[in-house]
C-alpha cells in the first residue's frame, strides 16, 4: 500500500516548553498515547504520555527530556517493515521523516491496520493453511512449487514461529480442491496445523480411531 496515502501532515506536535497538561489534554482528547515533540524545527522524538504520569501539569516539558525516544520512519518503508516498526517501538504513531530527516507527518496505527485489513492476504476470500516443517528441509520455492502444481495460488504467506529445528508458517491461497493441495504438502514432510472440512486425511484418522476405540472396548 503507498504510505503516502496514510500520512497526517497537519497533525499537532510539543515543543520542550511546553507544560505536561497540555500533553495530557491532547493525548485525551485525541486518543493518542505517544506524541511528537519538535524543537526549533528540529523533530527530536517522541515521549509516551503513560511516562509522564506522576508528573505535575504544571512542569515543562524540557525538565523531563529524558523520556523523549526517537524512532521515525521514511516515505520508502514497505508494509511489513512499517507493521515491524509499530511493532517494536510499541507506539500507536509513527513521525514521518524525508531522507534529510525533515518533519513530514506521521501514520496512525489505527489507520494502518484499516489498509492493511484490505490487503488480499486477509480480505480475500481464499483459504488459510498453517503448516510445519524442519527448517533445514524448507524452502518458500518449494511451497509455491507444491501448491500451483495443484492448480492453485498462493495470495501470501505468513512466518509464525521460527526456532532452530522447525518453521511454521500461514499460507493464504486461492483453489479448487483442498484435499489435493493437503496430500501434495504432506507427500513432502509438511505437517497439516490447519482444520479443513474436506481434508480426506483427517477423515481417515478420525474413522481409524474410532474403529480402534470401537475395537478395544469389545
């Protein structure tokens, strides 16, 4: 998604001078946790209203620039990165900076995860399939080998878990028939996470168990 497109250029920012309860009172009003502060047209950070807590309203800001934290991103940053940084700054806001770190604006969260929420990873109507295997036998190659050789496509893939033996990972795509995308991933050591309806497999381990259930108790 162009980032342009989520940037507020005419939000509001805080100057060191001034006073904690004016920051408060916006943060309030506005439904906003962090808030940028810019000095002299300089952008210097952001500070979390949550850390100024115990702070007299009456205090500049200045006496407390300690709290101020700078993360910002470029109109370059691609969705994920952007999702990532969101992320790892825990922020509901991120300041937008050009390449010569000029104030441009900044991205609500909010408003991110509304964009995203329309990207056909999510929105289209396909199906989810979540799968594990040994890391070292892995390849994103193979996968999408596997699943167009069944005549379907693969709208996005999502990394969900990451550790030395395994990798398990969301796949999103578009098909007609399931059951034949689920015994071709299985023919190549993937384990099926995932619950389908039409998965013949799974059908198969449920009959087998009750039959031995069945057989046990005679």
């Amino acid at each position: 998604m162009p980032v342009q497109e989520l940037i507020e250029t005419n939000s509001s920012s805080f100057k060191l001078e001034d006073e904690v309860g004016k920051l408060h009172a916006y943060a309030i009003e506005h439904f906003q946790k962090n808030l940028p502060v810019i000095n002299e047209g300089v952008y210097l950070g952001c500070i979390s209203v949550e850390d100024l807590a115990g702070i007299s309203f009456n205090d500049r800001l200045n006496n407390h620039a300690y709290l101020i934290r700078k993360f910002f991103i470029t109109e370059e940053i691609s969705d994920l990165l952007l999702l990532n940084e969101f992320a790892v700054n825990q922020t509901d806001i991120l300041p937008v900076l050009n390449e010569n770190e000029e104030w441009i604006g900044i991205i609500h969260l909010d408003d991110f995860l509304n964009k995203f929420s329309d990207l056909p990873f999510l929105n289209f109507r396909g199906e989810e399939i979540s799968l594990r295997k040994k890391r070292i036998d892995f390849s994103y190659s193979e996968i999408a080998q596997i699943v167009e050789s069944q005549n379907a496509k693969i709208l996005g893939v999502y990394t969900s878990k990451l550790d030395e033996q395994f990798i398990e990972l969301s796949l999103r795509i578009d098909h007609n028939g399931m059951n034949e995308v689920l015994q071709a991933l299985r023919r190549y050591d993937y384990e099926i996470l995932s619950f389908h309806q039409n998965d013949l497999h799974s059908e198969n381990l449920r009959e087998n168990s009750a039959y031995l259930d069945k057989y046990l108790n005679i």
